[in-house]
C-alpha cells in the first residue's frame, strides 16, 4: 500500500503542475457558478415540474453534487485517460516494468490518482457552491454538513467508478486511444437516459450518479408544498435547461435526502464495484512488454508472429543485388526543378495516403455502404440517420489531423522542409475536407441535383467546418482528445437531434444563419491552425 500512495501522489502531481489543470479548475468554478442560476434567469439546472430546491446548503449542495456526478462523468473521462499511454509514450513504463512493481500495484495507484484528480475537482465544486448559497441570498445559513455529504455519497462512487473505466480502457489495446473516447461517450449517453426514475425498471444499486435516490426526494417535496405537482408525471430535468418558462420557476424548501441505510449501501456497492472494476485491469496490464503488447495484439487469423531474427543470422542480412550505376545515379534532368502544382500535388497525395492507413477494408465497407445509402434512401431518412452516421464515421481519421507528427516523432523532419506553413499544413486540411466530401459528398449530389441550394450550404458547412476544428485543436493541444469529446457532443446535440442553431450538416432546411456562422468558424478556426503552428515553428 505504501508503494501504491507513492506511485499514486507522483503521477497526481506530475498532473496538477500542469498549466491544463489550472484552465481545469478555472472552467470548473465558472461551471459550479452556472451550476445555480439566480432567479430570473433564462435557464435552470434541476427542474421539478415548474419548480425547483430553495438555495439552502441541502439544495445547493445536492444539485451541485448531482449536476457535477452527471457531467464530469463525461468530461472527466477524458481528462484522466491517458495517464498509462503517457507512461509508454515518454518511456517512463519501460522503467516501472523493470523494477519489482506488480501489476497490482501499478493500477491502483494509476486508479487512486485518476479518482483524485476528479475528486480536487468536485472538491473545488463544493467551495465554490458554499459560496454561491450565500452570494445569492435565498438562505444564506451554512450547513457544512448538510452542504458535503451529497458530495461524499453521490459523486466520490461515480468519480471512483469513472477513474476505473479509464484504467480498463488504457489496459484494452483497441480502446486506448480513440475508439475507447467514443465507446464511453455512448456508455455515458444511455446510462444517462437509463438513470432517470421515469425510465423505469428496479435496479438493486440504482445508478451511478444517484439520480435514483435524489430525483425521487425532491419530487417528493414539491408534491408537499405544490399540490398540483404530480411526482413521476409533472415532469423532471437536470442540465442546462433554456426555456421561456425557466424565469417563472417557483422555489421549494428541501431538507435534502434522508439518507438511509439501504440508500448509503447502494452508494457503497458503488464504490465497491469501482474497486472490482479496477482489479479487472489487472491481468490485462502487459507491464510496458512491447512483444506481449504485440503478440496479444495479433488477430488470430493470421497466425503467429514470425519470431524476429537476431542479429548477425542470414536473415538479418538483406539480400541486396547488386544495381546498375545508371540506377543509382538518375539523370540530371529528372532532379529539374518542379513546378508549384508539382510540389504541392505529391504532398497532397501523401497526406491522403497518411490518413487512409487508418482505415482498414471494414471501415471502407461501413463508409462505402453509408455512402451508397445516402444516394438512395429518402431524403427525410438520409437526414435523420444515414447524414448523421456518415458524418461520425471519419471521426477517428479527423482526430490524427494536426498533431499525428508529434505523436510519431517526425514533427523536427516535417517542421525544417521548405514552407510548412504554406505547403504542408494546406495539404493537411485539404486531406481533410476530401475526406469529408468522400463520406458525404452522395448528400450534396442529391441537394444539387434537387436544387436545394439552402441545405447544400449547410453541407458545405460541414466539410469545411470539421477539418478546420480537428486541425486547429490536433496543433494546440497536441491531441486529438478535444476534437474527439467536443465534435461529439456537438454531433450528437446538434445534427442527430436536429438543433437548428447547431446544424453543420444541412440537414434541418433553414437554418441559413447557423450555416454561415459554421463557415465563419471553420475560417478561424484554419486561421487558428496557422497561428498555432507558426508557434510551434518559433519554438
């Protein structure tokens, strides 16, 4: 245990001396502001029915506690994933591995360390809520008690449960990177909509956040004080709610949960399936053993990997003949020097070819099928589901844009040939909008020919918009992670859900001005990539 805490509070340290965390924190006290909207507002956060929790310390404190459980279950995620990938990228794994660490020892501490980095955070939620109760007034007498325990006993199990799913993740070779982003954004979106009590159906632990134990309460004390108020019927919300009616929302006095024993035990159990969870990574830890990490890797299918030869055997020697002079040495007209289209072209080509070699012969399938479904389908149909799938599909490919010469060590090589700034970024981007007018571009044929000129803008939008997003935060932040979380969110808000305000796809017909607002984006964001990578060329 004392080599787990120790490992546990180096890799917690190495984490929060970072310039991120401080950007973190600060996003975290603006979000636990929005967190409790003054009355008035055009919005609110936990609604019951027409109502919503006075802003005495049980109110505050549980509906910061549940708001922070439901989303930094999702951001969080994605701020702790990566620690293991980080061990292997600097070679500090290389050097665990050859020490008398256990594995046992190595994911505990990676999950302690995940769980506090997310707890500091939750914790910098509960300042700021305190605050907040007496900066607005409603009841400005502090309970302590009453103020952290629905921290204690919602958010720590979520926050422990999501510092374990990040450690299996990081111990799964095909759900290290991004694939795993997207797997866990889907898992957070159904248990979201599965964990509210109207969805129905009796779970022994209720649900991760605790939605099944605070809803229920606080439906419960409205019915009370508004009997017009029907639980289970008048209606119940937790997020960032905008309404019309939000600033005629009428408070309620809330005591908080009455804290049971069965209710503390399914919290409990919780935790304790954190902890099983975490030890379940255990034998998937390969210990940093790159010829493990490969042969476990190795599709059944294809057999055994042929065993590398040693050095000095015969089949480490290539078998070179011997070639003619006039092959060595090419003529000198060929080395004549080329044209601007002739030196951009092969660039271009090589940037489409980078970008192809992460789709296999099944992810061509998927998009040629997509593809083919958007030229024939309805068009209702294409724009409920087909559009929307197609456009997600290339996410993973989108994701490399930007940073994938960092990642693979050839940025010094890249960054020191002739005009990267002018040749080289431009082809990035433009592999990139190819890449989204391959996968969509059958939608835009049947906009043009039906002369849809309006939704053939949004699409335009959307080819232009995207690469631009996923170059300019690959160049910033040096990884596709932002891209991953944020498009997502945006993909699933808006286009899957029709919103008009965010439809970069063309597929809600008029919504004109949020598809030129997507184009104005798109250019800042390219002009964004620029400046950030003349940035990196200064450094």
């Amino acid at each position: 245990m004392r080599t787990v805490l120790a490992l546990a509070r180096g890799d917690f340290l190495e984490r929060v001396r970072r310039y991120g965390f401080l950007v973190t924190l600060g996003i975290t006290v603006w979000a636990a502001r929005a967190a409790l909207p003054p009355r008035g507002s055009d919005y609110v956060t936990v609604r019951i029915g027409q109502h919503r929790a006075l802003y005495n310390s049980a109110g505050v404190g549980s509906m910061v506690a549940l708001l922070t459980g439901v989303f930094l279950t999702l951001i969080g995620f994605y701020l702790v994933k990566g620690a293991v990938e980080r061990d292997r990228r600097t070679g500090v794994g290389k050097i665990l591995g050859a020490t008398r660490m256990t594995r046992v020892t190595y994911v505990l501490a990676k999950w302690l360390s995940n769980a506090t980095v997310l707890m500091v955070i939750a914790g910098v939620m509960l300042v700021v809520a305190g605050a907040m109760q007496i900066v607005l007034g409603e009841d400005r007498r502090l309970d302590p008690v009453a103020l952290a325990t629905p921290f204690v006993l919602l958010t720590l199990p979520a926050m422990l449960m999501v510092a374990a799913v990040a450690v299996v993740f990081e111990m799964i070779p095909g759900l290290r990177r991004g694939l795993g982003s997207i797997a866990w954004f889907f898992l957070f979106v159904f248990g979201l909509a599965t964990g509210v009590p109207e969805a129905g159906g009796h779970r022994p632990i209720g649900d991760p956040v605790g939605m099944r134990i605070v809803l229920p309460s606080l439906e419960q004390a409205c019915a009370r004080q508004y009997p017009d108020y029907v639980p289970g019927v008048g209606g119940v919300a937790v997020g960032i709610n905008v309404s019309k009616g939000a600033r005629s929302v009428t408070p309620f006095t809330w005591t908080g949960v009455r804290w049971t024993p069965q209710a503390v035990g399914q919290r409990a159990a919780w935790a304790a399936l954190a902890l099983c969870l975490a030890l379940l990574a255990v034998p998937l830890f390969d210990r940093f053993d790159a010829g493990h990490a490969v042969a476990r890797g190795r599709p059944w299918w294809r057999g055994r990997a042929r065993p590398a030869a040693r050095p000095g055997t015969a089949a480490a020697v290539p078998d070179v003949e011997a070639a003619p002079a006039h092959a060595a040495h090419p003529p000198v007209a060929a080395l004549a020097p080329a044209t601007r289209g002739e030196r951009f072209a092969p660039l271009l080509r090589a940037e489409v070819a980078l970008m192809a070699k992460g789709a296999n012969r099944w992810w061509l399938l998927v998009a040629l099928t997509l593809a083919l479904l958007c030229l024939f389908l309805p068009l209702d149909g294409v724009r409920a589901v087909t559009l929307p799938l197609a456009a997600i599909w290339p996410i993973l490919l989108w994701s490399a844009m930007g940073w994938s010469e960092a990642r693979f060590g050839t940025d010094a090589l890249l960054f020191s040939a002739p005009r990267p700034l002018r040749r080289q970024l431009p082809a990035a981007w433009l592999a990139g909008v190819l890449l989204a007018t391959a996968v969509t571009g059958t939608y835009a044929l049947r906009l043009a020919l039906a002369g849809d000129a309006a939704s053939l803008l949004g699409w335009l939008a959307g080819v232009l918009f995207v690469p631009s997003f996923a170059l300019a935060s690959g160049v910033w932040t040096g990884s596709g992670k932002l891209f991953e979380v944020a498009y997502l969110v945006l993909w699933y808000v808006g286009p899957l859900n029709h919103v008009p305000g965010l439809d970069y796809l063309g597929v809600v017909p008029g919504a004109r001005g949020a598809h030129l607002a997507f184009i104005a984006a798109a250019l800042a964001l390219l002009a964004l990539a620029y400046a950030g990578r003349a940035r990196q060329l200064r450094g």
